[in-house]
C-alpha cells in the first residue's frame, strides 16, 4: 500500500519567499505530524492534529509557521518570509489512532527545504 | 524536561562484532521509548520499541530505568545494518529524537 507522500520532495527559496509543502497521509491515519530536521540533527517536533484539530502546536520555531489538515487528510505546512535558518528537511509522520505512545508513527521521504 | 542523549555521532564495527549504540534520556515520567532507523535513501522507520520486548533484524534493546539508558545491542553486525539509527521517546503527543548515530559496518 502507499505510504505518507510529501511534496515537492527539494524546494529552493530565495530568502523572503513563502512556501508551501504539501503531505499526503496513510489512508485513514487519524494522526498527522511535522518534524523539522537540521543537518546533523534529529527530526524536532512541529506540530500535531488529530483530524481536522490541530491539538499541539508548540514546536513552531514562529508564527511564520502555519499549518493546516482542513479536512482531515492532506496537510500543508506553510513557512512565510522564509529565512535560512529554515534550511532543513521537513518530515510528515501519520499514525493510524490518536497520538499516544502506543502507535507507530509511518514517516514520508521528506522534503529538503533550502533557502538562499 | 525530555532530553534524549546519543553520545556517539558515528560508530563503526566490523562484520560479525558484537555492536552497542547507547542512548540516555531524561523524561518526568514513565517514557515510551523507540529505536528508529534510516537506510541509506529510504525513509525514516521503526525498529523496535521498549514496549513490544522484541527482537527486531537480531536488535534488542532493555529499558534501564536507573541509568535511564535503552542502548540498543546486536550480538553479530551484518553489513546491512550500516544506517542512522535514531533513539526517540514519545512524549503526550509527539516524538523527541536524539541526534542519531551513523553505524558503519566494515566487511
């Protein structure tokens, strides 16, 4: 079956753009994250909806952050007025129930995000 | 405040040499905790939690809740064991990473 799809998978800026990235979840995966991981680092924590509900927000570095799931499935995470310390490759994670210990979390290729 | 510690950024063993990746971690609770892994040019996956008490590709890896350590052990490396190995626990609704160690594993 398909996995947690992101897109586009490299993005190039120029600083002061906005951008948007796309992530397309496991079928009927009720829990969706986003994980921002510098080089050298391990993946840092964005955000978290359950659903439509965006439930945990309080890794968004800040509010040129911005991220929805309006119906549920597909999520955008969207960076405005990007600078370079926002170089990284953004991770979406999906996870089938609520997200809780107990539930593995299925991860996308990532998306490299470079902004010049 | 959740810390997960990975002292070793790059470790490598020879083929059938017993391998050990520590990780330390420091949680105000009773953590859930994970060893992640990347291959080369695939994505992040699971590979064993603390929970399931399982042997994962001959991984294991004992939760030791006085030196707050789940390093994870391999008794023989093979060489497609050579990835990042990423330890995490889970928090209420997220994942906290250590900083990956990159195994090598020389034939």
């Amino acid at each position: 079956g398909a996995g947690v799809s992101q897109s586009p998978r490299y993005k190039v800026a120029k600083r002061g753009q906005d951008v948007a990235l796309r992530c397309d979840p496991i079928s009927g995966h009720v829990s969706l994250f986003w994980y921002q991981q510098a080089l050298g680092q391990g993946p840092e924590f964005l955000t978290y909806f359950q659903n439509e509900a965006q439930l945990d927000k309080s890794g968004l570095p800040s509010d040129r952050f911005f991220a929805e799931r309006p119906e549920g499935s597909v999520s955008t995470l969207k960076i405005q007025r990007t600078q370079q310390e926002d170089s990284a490759v953004y991770l979406c994670a999906s996870s089938l129930g609520a997200g809780d210990s107990y539930n593995e979390q299925f991860f996308g290729p990532g998306t490299r995000l470079t902004v010049l | 405040a959740q810390r997960v510690t990975q002292p070793e950024k790059l470790l490598s063993v020879f083929k059938g040499a017993p391998v050990e990746l520590k990780c330390n971690y420091s949680y105000s609770g009773s953590p859930e905790l994970f060893w992640y892994v990347q291959y080369s040019r695939q994505r992040l996956q699971l590979l064993l939690r603390h929970i399931s008490r399982e042997s994962i590709k001959g991984f294991t890896a004992d939760l030791n809740k006085g030196e707050t350590s789940f390093h994870l052990k391999k008794p023989f490396a093979q060489e497609e064991d050579s990835a990042m190995y990423y330890c995490a626990l889970t928090g209420a609704n997220n994942l906290f990473f250590g900083t990956g160690t990159r195994l090598t594993v020389i034939p």
